[in-house]
C-alpha cells in the first residue's frame, strides 16, 4: 500500500488551522433577514394567549410565525408542530418565531411577546411514562402518519416497541446457576458541538428553495421539506459547507423547517436563523436518556446461558430519531457477547424532555454501560476475573446475534484478540487495585463493545470524478465533513486504486444536493465503508475509460495496459505510456484529430441484503458488520472527598485496516475523551416542570483542558472483506465502552455499586451513605 495506512494531513486542514475555512454562519447574502425563536419555559403547558403587540412595534420586525397549523414534522411518526400552537411538551420547544432586519431587533422583538401558558402535570423519566396512568404526552398518537417499522401504542406514552425474542429463555434459566440483575439510569444530555446548529433558506422567484445548513444529512432535509410541504424536490436544493462538529446532534431536521417557514412568509426573502449556545443546548435535538434492566444468568463456569433485558429510551416530547436510536439498541442489546436465550423489550419512550437525535455510538454507548455494569457484577459474583469473563463469552464467527445473524470473520472481527491487546495495554495483569496511601487509590475497569449500523437497507451513496487538464482529479461526494476526516480518506481510497499521489487529488468539501451525488447521511460509521465503495466503482470507470483511449493511441490492447504515476503505460514496458494529462480530456493527434473527450468517473453503491426486524421475533439482518473493541480506565479515585483524576484510558478496536494512522489514532481518541465526559461529568438536570437547569457551558460541564487522562489506543486488523481495503469505521467505537469501564473502576474504588451517571463525586458519596444507613 503506498497511500492506505499512512498519516496523510487532512484536505481541509490549512482552512482550518489558519482560519479560513467558513461554516453555515459565516454565509451572509444581501438582504439577508433574522430569525429568533421565541421558546417555552415549561416543560409542559398549554398555550392559553400570545400577544405580539408590542413585538410588532420594534423597528425592523418584518414577520412573527406563531399560532398557526403547519403540517407536522418527524421522520418516524409526524407527531411535531414546528412551531408548538395548542400545547407545548419540552422546555425550549419553539411557539414563535421572529424575523427581522437585525439579529438584535428580532431578539428585542421575540424578548417582547407575552405567551400565557396553563401548567400541565411533567413526565420527567421514561420510567414515569411507562406507569398505567401517566400523563399522556401525545393524546392523539394514534392519529398521527407513520413509518410502516414504528409501532406507537395509542392511549400510552409508547413510541415505539422493539422486541428480540431469541432461543428458549426456560431452557437458559434453568442452565443458569448464577444470576445477577440489576438497573441502570441517566438523564438526557447534550452533543455540545463546537458550532451551533445553523440554517438559512430563500424561495428565488421560480419556485427554487435554496438551504444552507449545517447538517450531517442534507440529502435528507431535502426530501423531508419535499414531503413535508408538498414541494417539488427538484426545486430544493441544499448546501452544506464544513460542518464544526454534530456527533450526531446534526442528523435531525429542525432549523431547516423553521427558516423555509420563514423564508416563505416573507415572500422568499432570505432569512437566516442562528443558534446561540443556550439555544442550541435548549431547543435542538439532543442525547438520548436510558432507564435500563439487565438480568444475566451463567453456570459455573461463567458461560451465559440467558439474558432479559429491558430498555425504556428517553425519546422526548418527538419521536423523530428516538425510534431509529431505539432499534439500534434493540438490535445489539447483549453487548457482543454469545447468549443463546435472549429476551428484551425495547421501548422509545415520550417524555416532557428535549427530543433525542442520534449520539456518537447510537444507543451503543448507552446499552454498553447497563450491560457492562452487569458483566463485572457477574464476574463478582463467580469471582471470576472480569477480562476473562468476558474473554469466555466474546462473540466469534460461527455464533449469531441477537436478530439470529451468523457471524463470520469479515463480519465481526475479533473481539478476543482485542481482549489480548488490551490486556497488555492497560497493564491488567498487574493486578486492578494499587493502594497508594490511606488517602489514595488507583483503580482499572475494563468493558467490551460491538456496533452494527442499523440504517435504511436502500441506503444510497455516489462519488463522481472528473479531471483537470494537468491529469489531476477533482473527487465529489455527498459525504459532510463534520470533522472525522472522511472525505481524506475517500482521497487516499482513490490515489490508493489509481496508484497516483494523493495531493492531486482534490476534494470538493461543500455538499450541493443538486449537483454532489447523494450519500444518504453521514452517520453510523459508515462514510468510508459506503462512499468508498463507491469511489472504487468511479475509480474503475475513469481506468476504463483511460485505457481505452490510451489503447488507440499506444496501439496495444487494453489489457496491456496499467495505470500508475498518473500515467497509462504498457505493463511489459513502463517506458510506452502517456500521462493522464494527454488524455483525459482526449487525445489531440499531430494533425489535429482528436480521439475521446472528456473523461468522468461515477460509481454509486447500496447497502445489500439487509432487512427489516420481524415485529415478534426480532429477527432480522439490520446491518452489513459489527464492529468489537475492548477498554479500559485507570482512576486515582480521593476515599476522603470522592473526588477522583482519570489517569489513563485505552481502546483496542478491530478495525479491519488502519486507512490514515495518524487520522484512527485521533478519531478514537476524540471518542473516548467524550465517552469519560458523558459518564463523569455530561447531563441534563430537570426540576419538577421540565425545565433544564444548566443550559450554559457553565453549568453544563464536558471534560476542562487538565482533565483528560493519557490515552492509549490499539488497533487489531481483521480485514471485512466488502469494505474498501477492508476497513471498518471507527469514528465511534472509542466512545461507546467508556462509560462502562468508568462505572466499573468507580464502583471497586469506591466499594459500592455505581449504576447512574453521570458519575460525579456527590454521587459516590450518596451510594456510600446509602450502603452506611442500610448496614446499621
């Protein structure tokens, strides 16, 4: 390999580092209008005035969106308003919208509008939601349009129910000498990417409604406003630059729907509708909350025979992803580890919190730490060595999954080989405990993970080449750059097929949804995999193309031929050739004729024989491959304060080849530091009514410069064999088994089983006084 697997510096990093790289917001057309959100304070009320009088009389308000019935939005159930008008359901939903002149006087104006709102009783857990008698968050549920895959319950707070219904669960019980049960819990939370979300529109006179948004999915924002509003979809088109982070968080759409409302009530004038920080922590789709139950059941030896699992998913007051995120929990409810009998019920729960959109790891990280807090309360149980308990149970080829898929060595790595290497890695052998004083102690926790991509089984991706007149090649994708490095990497896929310096090759980064070929989003891990494959196939059309003109003009046939060094030469003498240059927008002859034209590349992939979850069994084939890896954390944890330091955090990941060194090492790395975040420090407090508490960087805290610990990452390479060069993602993986080994270092450290995050000091303390009081 003479580009894949070399540290190659990204195509946008001198936009970024010098600071001309440009996002949504720094997008400013003439006459461009500003919108303003004007959103609840409540959890949950209705709407009983708005009076927008006085917003009317602020210089330069040209518009106020409030009260009126726009179809509803929703990707799984069309369950919300886009601008709330009978009842608001979360504390930041949306009731007016602003647009004037200036960001100031919409601000000014939107400050001025008076909502009169009636309190309503809040559903604040998704385990409050599931009790006979809650409030109802949706009373018409039943009413609403839906996917054929969701299955609401009308007259309940039920979003969807998800089921994985594998072997005889008896049969495992009564196999089972040792059985451990236990719950888990934690409240929503943010993405907190660097840039707010972002999103502007305008209606040209013709009908064409252009968006600029800062999304990780823009082909889909123009099929749902499309859907939505009855619009002609080839009149849609959308751009998306550089995208300063999503993780997930930007695959929803929102902002999109609200600045076309806008655009459209003004007659088309362009309007521009920017999230502050509370905003954006507030009003926007964020990280879905978990209340879980996991029942284990072993012999002696530890081999699992059983598992009954429960999942009640914090979906929000809108399905929208949630039921998505919620089936991709559903799917790898085990962890990946081999259960014969599985039972587990899945639910995407209503509640009076922000609506969920996907976070890094797709339910993985969450399910991870209820099944990985298990796992070590098992090892405990059989004093067992928690690394080996799960080396004994690791999945492998041959087994099956939970929706009864068998697994081979493309398909699903090798997880006991990253057991091997994180072993050495983390320096477990030496023991999980090292007592440093009567004050301080060092403990190691260990966890497992797998992920599938449980996305839509038609899911498209396309890539288009076209040359330069100096032979070098512009690359077009619709995959969003929102940091992972993704579009460098479809740079060195192609410079590694054409066997051609990587620095010709030229990557467009702005998506344009009329002009770049689709990628159905950029999420799940899956941008190399599916866009890869797809720049293969326009890789082996522009060498067709190349050798057939170089064919005519060498006089050999094509199969004489190699491409290489940006040339096409004849195999038994590299010396006969001609350079793409001379070529690739045909051949010009001494005389003049000319021969061929100008050459471009397309290739396009879809996903194969993926299915749909049967409705009783689960069965089903969700994903092309399931991806393993292995944690550990060290913590010197204060038994005096409870206040502890993360030391050192390392991941092993199968990730079948290493593309750009350098560019792995970060992507997990940037994962596991947002993994220890999310279970030590990330969340979302709520009062008795709903209302988020710390919605500023204040109060909301991810991880402070100081407070990461050294990472440690390892890579073990199992090739799968349909992805280019055999890679698979990891953009991810180093996220999803963090919380897990955390809880497990804290938990021994502290002598008390930890089982809600986030994992903060005032918690060890309760669950110590708590095992105090109940001793005496």
């Amino acid at each position: 390999m003479e580009v894949i697997g070399k540290s190659v510096i990204r195509k946008e990093a001198w936009d970024k580092v010098s600071g001309r790289a440009r996002y949504t917001n720094d997008f400013q057309s003439v006459g461009m209008l500003s919108a303003q959100m004007v959103i609840s304070p409540y959890g949950h009320a209705k709407i009983a005035g708005i009076d927008t009088s006085k917003a009317w009389q602020v210089p330069g308000v040209r518009a106020i969106l409030s009260g009126k019935r726009y179809p509803l939005t929703g990707e799984a159930i069309r369950d919300r308003p886009p601008i709330a008008v009978d009842k608001v359901r979360y504390h930041g939903e949306p009731v007016a919208v602003v647009v004037a002149d200036t960001p100031s006087q919409a601000k000014t104006a939107a400050d001025l509008i008076n909502v009169k709102y009636e309190l309503l009783p809040v559903v604040n857990s998704p385990t409050q939601a599931f009790q006979k008698g809650a409030p109802l968050v949706h009373e018409h549920l039943g009413e609403y349009k839906k996917e054929e895959d969701s299955l609401p319950v009308p007259g309940t707070n039920i979003a969807t129910h998800i089921k994985i219904r594998k072997g005889d669960m008896e049969q495992g019980w009564a196999e089972s000498e040792t059985v451990v049960e236990a719950s888990f819990s934690f409240a929503p939370s943010d993405h907190a990417a660097m840039e707010t979300r972002c999103a502007t529109a305008e209606i040209q006179p013709d009908g064409t409604i252009i968006i600029m948004t800062s999304s990780q999915a823009p082909f889909m924002v123009k099929r749902l406003l499309a859907d939505y509003f009855d619009e002609d979809m080839g009149k849609i088109i959308v751009h998306t630059p550089l995208v300063g982070g999503a993780y997930g968080g930007k695959a929803a759409v929102q902002l999109e729907v609200l600045a076309y409302l806008a655009s459209k009530e003004l007659g088309g004038k362009p309007v521009k509708l920017f999230n502050t920080r509370e905003e954006d922590i507030l009003t926007s789709p964020c990280h879905i909350g978990l209340d879980a139950t996991v029942k284990l059941g072993a012999d002696r030896n530890g081999k699992i025979k059983a598992a009954e699992i429960r999942y009640l998913w914090d979906g929000g007051a809108y399905s929208d992803k949630a039921i998505d995120v919620t089936r991709s929990g559903t799917v790898d409810c085990t962890g990946p580890y081999n259960i014969a009998n599985v039972w587990c019920d899945s639910y995407c729960m209503y509640t009076n919190h922000p609506y969920a959109a996907p976070f890094r790891g797709f339910s993985h990280s969450e399910l991870s730490f209820a099944i990985e807090r298990t796992m070590d309360l098992l090892a405990q149980k059989l004093n067992i060595d928690p690394l080996q308990l799960r080396y004994l149970n690791a999945i492998m080829p041959g087994d099956t999954t939970p929706t009864r898929v068998r697994l081979t060595k493309s398909n699903v790595g090798d997880l006991r080989k990253c057991i091997e290497k994180l072993r050495e890695l983390i320096q477990w052998d030496e023991g999980p405990i090292k007592v440093i004083n009567d004050r301080f102690i060092r403990v190691k926790g260990v966890s497992c993970s797998w992920k599938t991509s449980t996305i839509d089984p038609n899911a498209p991706s396309g890539a288009i080449l076209t040359f330069n007149r100096d032979g070098s090649i512009n690359l077009m994708s619709g995959v969003v750059e929102i940091g992972t490095g993704t579009k460098t990497i479809l740079a060195q896929i192609l410079a590694e097929k054409l066997k051609m310096d990587v620095d010709k090759v030229h990557v467009r980064m702005e998506v344009d949804t009329q002009t770049t070929p689709e990628h159905w989003k950029t999420v799940a891990s899956r941008g190399t995999y599916m866009a890869g494959r797809a720049v293969l196939e326009a890789a082996e059309d522009v060498i067709r193309q190349l050798k057939e003109v170089a064919a005519c003009v060498l006089r050999a046939p094509e199969e004489d031929l190699e491409v290489g060094g940006s040339r096409v030469f004849l195999r038994d003498d590299p010396v006969i050739g001609l350079h793409f240059k001379d070529i690739c927008y045909g051949y010009k002859y001494p005389n003049g004729n000319t021969i061929g034209g100008q050459i471009i590349g397309r290739g396009n992939f879809v996903l194969r024989h993926l299915t749909g979850l049967d409705p009783e069994t689960g069965e089903g084939k969700p994903g092309p491959e399931w991806t393993p890896a292995a944690y550990g954390v060290e913590i010197e944890l204060d038994r005096r304060d409870y206040t502890y330091r993360l030391v050192k955090a390392c991941t092993v990941l199968d990730i079948g080849r290493v593309m750009n060194q350098k560019a792995a090492e970060g992507q997990v790395m940037g994962a596991m530091s947002m993994g220890l975040a999310f279970a030590g420090r990330e969340t979302f407090y709520f009062d008795d009514l709903g209302r988020v508490l710390n919605p500023q960087l204040r109060t909301y805290r991810p991880l402070r410069y100081g407070e990461n610990p050294e990472y440690v990452v390892g890579f073990v390479e199992t090739p799968q064999l349909d992805s280019p060069y055999g890679a698979r993602g990891a953009g991810e993986h180093g996220l999803m088994g963090m919380p897990g080994a955390l809880g497990n270092a804290l938990s021994l450290a502290a002598g008390v089983q930890l089982n809600h995050l986030p994992l903060i000091p005032e918690l060890i303390w309760r669950a110590k006084e708590a095992k105090h009081h109940a001793s005496l």
